[in-house]
C-alpha cells in the first residue's frame, strides 16, 4: 500500500460531480430570489456539461426546466434543509485504500450563529438515499465541529486553516489547539497543518473561512488576496497575512509559490455595510474554473491570473454579487466530489 493511497482529496482532482442546495423563499435568499437565481442556473448548466450535479431542493416542480428533465448527469433530491451553503454542511472527501470515503462532521451554523438543524442532517440523509456509489463509505464525526470552507489542503498532507475559525468560540471548547491539531492530523491524514493568525475580510460572518482569503491551486502554489491600497482597513492585516506565507513551508519543508490576486474594490450591501467579496472563493471543475467577479475594477486582473494558474482549464466568470450579499460566493456554495463518489 503506496501512502498516496490514503490522503484528503484536493479540489483540482478529477470530479465526479458537484453538489449544489437549491434557494426558494424559505431561505435568507427570499428577497433576493429574483437576482440569486440566475446565478444559481449559471452555475448549474456549466456543472453539468462538465460532471454530474447531486442538487438538493425541496421541491424539484420549482426547479427551471432544465433541471427537471430526466438525466444521467442530474441527480434532484428533495429534502428539507435551513440554507445553501454546500460547502460547509456537505461531507469532505479522503481516499482509504485507495478507496473514497466521505468524512461527515457536526455543523453548527457556523458557531451556533444560524440554525442548522437541517443542514446537519444533509450527509447522512443523501447518504441513505443512495446517492453515492455502493463501495462509498460515510464516517461520522458528530463530536467534532468542521466546515469545508474552513480548509484549504494540497493534497500531499498540507492543510492550511485560520485560528481566528478553528479556535472560535461555540465549535470544539474546550478542544485546545493541539487537541484540535491531533485530531484533524488524523481524520484528514495529514502531515502539517499551517495556521494563520492574520488576516479577515470584512462583513465575513464565518470567523474567518480560509476559502475567501487563500486558496492552493496546485500541490505548490497558493494564491491569496492581497490589499493594494494603504487606506483600506484590511491592509495592516493582509500584509501580516503575505509575511506568514511568505514564511511558510509545506509538509516537505519546501516554501510555497503565492501568487497574489487584488482584493476587489468595496461592495456594499443596502445598508451600506461592507460585504466580503473576494475573487479566492472560486470553484475548480473538471477543464474549468468558475471565479467570482462583481462588476469593478480588478475583475480583469483578477481574471488574467486565474488564467496562468490554471492555464489547462477555462476561466468562467460568474457574476458574484447576489452571493456574496448572502456574505459568501461560488465555493460556499457548492461541495464537490471527486472520481468513484456519485
């Protein structure tokens, strides 16, 4: 047995298909319906000329036509749920023997901040329904709080996550830090796990999700937001960020390749709050890459670089702000699947 036979899978791997949870009236989308659909429907029809699209709703007769049609592509289950945030109340994926395994920890609401009654129930609940292949295993960890977008990996025993989250009020007290560490080590097989103990977004209801300000593109090379302008109140604390990756090293102790993306001009939301839009909360698939984009400035740059990060896929944009007014973009929202899972 070959230690790459035991590892947590990273998002560039082939995929199997993405999960999506569709938003109706009963979720914080209602007054924003109208806006956020569309959004959803893009996202959707380019899931599905690449993979399958696994889509939870609670009522599929609401669903636009084309996802209503009978598909080998397209699996619709209805089910009850409190939001649409796949990323976090999805299960993560690590490979056993060379075998999937679907890993299905506690969500909370983010700290006990939102209810997720339902949410929590989402990997068990598709599980029983037969959504993944019969080899798949579902391991719960129902004592231990974790969201996807709390977690960036490299897929070679690196994880990269933020304090300012994993040690956060409301998720695993009194678990201290090398409790904490120990346990991921072991549920995700890894090697070293990189904390950061700077850097935040504004209006970021998360307490900190990694997938909004650093994300890895490959094994070696990590992209992050960066703070262009000295006026801005994120850029004493993005700066601290840059140093520590600039100093980190990976589970080889090798330094990293950052590549730095703007952080795009404001959005604000009706009352004038600032939202946290960030162009890192991209979505790999199979021959593409969707990437959040908000009608300002640094869209094209933004653009520019995810093309030589990613120079064997396609760069989609995707027009964010309906998102990330919900105060999270593409990657919150979707959890994918990689090869021998749907």
């Amino acid at each position: 047995m070959t230690e790459k036979n035991i590892y947590f899978s990273p998002e560039w791997e082939h995929q199997s298909g993405v999960l999506l949870i569709w938003p109706d009236k009963n979720t914080d989308w209602c007054s924003d319906l109208l806006e956020v659909l569309p959004v959803y429907e893009q996202i959707a029809k380019e899931i599905l000329l690449r993979e399958k699209l696994l889509l939870i709703c609670r009522d599929r007769k609401e669903l636009p036509l084309f996802l209503q049609k009978k598909s080998n592509e397209l699996c619709v289950i209805e089910m009850d749920f409190n939001d649409t945030w796949a990323r976090d109340s999805g299960p993560l994926t690590v490979f056993e023997n060379g075998f999937p395994v679907l890993l299905n920890f506690r969500f909370n609401g983010w700290g006990m901040k939102y209810a997720a009654c339902y949410d929590n129930q989402i990997s068990t609940e598709l599980f029983k329904k037969n959504v993944f292949l019969k080899d798949v295993e579902l391991k719960n960890y129902s004592n231990f709080v974790l969201e996807g977008g709390s977690v960036e990996n490299n897929g070679e025993g690196c994880l990269i996550t933020t304090d300012s989250c994993l040690l956060s009020k409301n998720r695993n007290e009194p678990k201290n830090k090398k409790e904490i560490e120990t346990f991921l080590k072991k549920a995700l097989y890894l090697k070293k796990i990189i904390w950061l103990h700077n850097g935040y977004l504004a209006g970021d209801d998360t307490d900190g999700h990694i997938d909004m300000m650093v994300r890895f593109c490959n094994k070696t090379t990590i992209a992050y937001v960066k703070c262009y302008r000295r006026d801005d109140e994120h850029f004493l604390s993005l700066e601290k960020m840059e140093k520590e990756l600039l100093n980190a090293l990976d589970q080889d102790g090798n330094p990293f390749n950052i590549i730095p993306i703007p952080l795009p001009d404001p959005v604000f939301d009706k009352d004038r709050c600032r939202l946290p839009a960030s162009y890192l909360n991209f979505l790999i698939l199979n021959d593409a890459v969707l990437v959040p984009v908000y009608n300002v400035s640094q869209d094209k740059t933004a653009l520019d670089i995810m093309e030589k990060l990613f120079p064997e896929r396609q760069i989609i944009p995707v027009y964010s702000v309906p998102l990330i007014r919900q105060h999270g973009a593409i990657h919150c929202i979707s959890m994918q699947f990689p090869e021998g899972v749907l």
